[in-house]
C-alpha cells in the first residue's frame, strides 16, 4: 500500500509553485542522524497560548541538565502543516536541530504548527502573520521559565518559517536574534518563479518546455493578481488548467499522480488565504525592520529558495534598516533541507541519509554563542 507524504518547505514546485508531493511504496528508514534515548540533557513536553488567537501551541522544550538559566532559541517551520520536528519524507531536522544545539549548552523550544498534531487552531486559515503572532507567544512563554535568561531568546525559521521569524522580530523588541535557513528574501512571487525553473531544469526539463512553463506561470499570476475573490479565483484557474494540460511537463507532476489531480491541488491551494499572502510579501519589508543581529544561511544547491537571488536580497533589507549586524553565508553543495546533495532537487531529498549538515550546526551555534556571552 502506498504511503502518501507531503513535502513542504516554502513555494515548493508546481505551476505557481506550491507544493511537491511525493509518493513513497514502503515507510522511510530511521535516518542516521537522530539521537537516541536517554538523552543528555532535560527534554519536556509543553503547551503555550496564543491568546490573541485562542489557541494552545505544544511543543518540545530542551535544555541542559546542569543548574543555571540559558539562552534560547524557537524553530518555527516551513510551509505547509508541519509537527515540531519539520518531519519531511522520514527526516526529522528540527529534531536534529534542537539536540545539536542543546548539548552545546542552549534551550530549545520547538513546537507544531497551530491545528497539527497536538496544537489546536485552524492552519488553513492562517497567514505568515498569523504564524508569527504564534512565535511571539513562543518568547512569552520562555520568558516566564526560569531556565531562560529573558534577554536571550532567539527566532531561527527554515523557508517561509525564516519569513515567520523576520515578521515577528520586526514586531518584537523581545527578540534578541533571528537565524534564517533558506528563507526567501526576494518578492513571493520572483521566489516562486525562479524556482519553479531551477527545479524543471535540475530535472531534465528541455529549454523549450521551461520557457512554455515560465509564460504559463505569468499568465496564471495575472490571473490571480486580477481576481476579485478566491471563488472567481478558482473558476478562472480551473478554465485555465483545462485548456493548457497537454501542454505541462511530465518530469514536473509528483510521481503517482494524474496531470489534473495536481493541478486540482494547486488551484485549492492558491485559494487559501496562506497562498494569497506569500505569493505578493515583500520580506524586505520586514527584514528591514530587525534591530537585532541576523544569520541567513542558505544551500549553494538550493533549488526552492536560491541562495544568489535571496542572500543579498535579505543583506540589503537589513543594512537598509540600519542593522549592520547582519551576517549571510552560502554553504556550498546543500540543499533546500541542508543536505550535502548532488543536484539539490527534490526527489534527492528522501534518499540523502544527511538529514541537517553538520557544518550548519556548527556556523548557527558558533553564532548563537557570540550573540548571546
């Protein structure tokens, strides 16, 4: 029996980019990187409110066994619904993440996404706006514990969840740093179009098609940008699918399914209010807006969010603000999951073993640990 998993990690492939959904015969293996139990360190399970919203956020807390109060950071996801260890095609990074950092000596709060797993809310009615009211209820919450320094609570976001962090630390002076991996720095919609062709080309996709791919990804923009309402949003797109199916690549659909099964689930999702945001957001406007210090990192394979359009795109955005603690590194040969890969397309990311490199590890405790002595 087939086991369906959903891949998302910010605009991740399609006609206006969404999502990539990859269908896998047997349960992906444990992969080598996960610690096992006991663990080295406290490890406890917790709730916090958003009390803006009327939700209840659970999640796992990490810190060290030896006494004292430590600096913190919060991992908030990438696109889509996603658990407290960004579970992606049996990866676990946020999991990775936090025991790496933990044993180095911080506390780490991951959490699901509102209305995933333990959370309660409504995730498909959510925005980036609403995600980053949930990471400010996340500092709240870690302010109130005495096993953290106040004045040293981190933001670190992967894709769109680095878009979260940048949101809320533009809107929090309770911030003290923010870490964004592979997060887009660039306008939505130039993200969601560049990757698309990064993606078609990386998989074998003549020029001929991609160019076909690119005019049909602006005539589907011009319809969204003119639509007056997500039903009439949906009528247009669906006319439009009808009439240009013959024409998609076949290396682009999701192994398993039907042209039109994937073009109904891209339509669905660009109706959500979730894609209505994310397709126009100018982070920038955000980015320029953090006062405290910053690393983005991103993969030199990076297919979803390229790292030569985004990493100057959030330097600039943050110097403009008058921040000039800013740091930007491209790691060379990861990927969009910060895996060592050979082409940095989607369909490697199930098979790679690497499930977090250890050289980012590495770059954002070092960082963490000269922002927060």
């Amino acid at each position: 029996m087939k086991k369906k998993v959903i891949l998302i990690s910010i605009f991740v492939l399609a006609v206006a980019c969404l999502f990539y959904i990859v269908l896998s015969e047997k349960p992906v293996a444990r992969k080598s990187q996960e610690p096992k139990l006991p663990y080295p360190y406290h490890s406890e399970k917790v709730t916090f409110n958003n009390n803006k919203y009327g939700i209840t956020l659970a999640g796992t807390l990490t810190f060290p066994k030896k006494a004292g109060s430590f600096p913190a950071v919060i991992l908030i996801t990438g696109s889509g619904p996603q658990d407290r260890n960004e579970e992606i095609l049996g990866h676990k990074p946020f999991l990775i993440i936090a025991d790496y950092l933990t044993r180095q000596g911080f506390a780490v709060l991951r959490y699901d996404d509102r209305g995933i797993a333990k959370s309660t809310g409504n995730f498909m009615t959510a925005t980036s706006l609403d995600f980053a009211a949930d990471a400010e209820s996340a500092v709240t919450y870690l302010k109130s514990r005495k096993e953290i320094v106040p004045g040293k609570i981190g933001l670190a976001g992967h894709s769109e969840g680095g878009l979260v962090a940048a949101i809320a630390a533009s809107r929090s002076k309770e911030v003290s740093f923010v870490i964004s991996l592979a997060a887009p720095g660039a306008i939505g919609i130039e993200v969601m179009n560049l990757q698309a062709e990064l993606i078609a080309r990386a998989g074998g996709v003549n020029e001929t098609e991609i160019a076909r791919l690119k005019k049909a990804n602006r005539e589907i923009m011009n319809i969204v940008r003119k639509s007056v309402n997500t039903a009439v949003l949906k009528t247009d797109l669906t006319a439009y699918a009808k009439d240009h199916l013959q024409n998609y690549p076949k290396q682009m659909l999701p192994p398993g399914q039907t042209k039109e099964e994937f073009f109904k689930n891209q339509i669905n999702a660009m109706c959500t209010p979730w894609y209505q945001f994310l397709y126009k957001v100018d982070p920038a406007v955000y980015f320029g807006k953090i006062t405290c210090p910053v690393l983005a990192l991103n993969g030199g394979k990076d297919l979803q969010v390229d790292a030569e359009q985004n990493l100057p795109a959030i330097l600039k955005a943050v110097k403009d603000g008058g921040n000039h603690n800013v740091t930007v590194k491209e790691l060379p040969n990861l990927n969009h999951l910060f895996q060592a890969s050979k082409t940095g397309h989607p369909s490697e990311y199930k098979d790679i073993q690497e499930s977090f490199s250890p050289t980012a590890l590495a770059i954002m405790s070092d960082w963490m640990a000269a922002q927060t002595k």
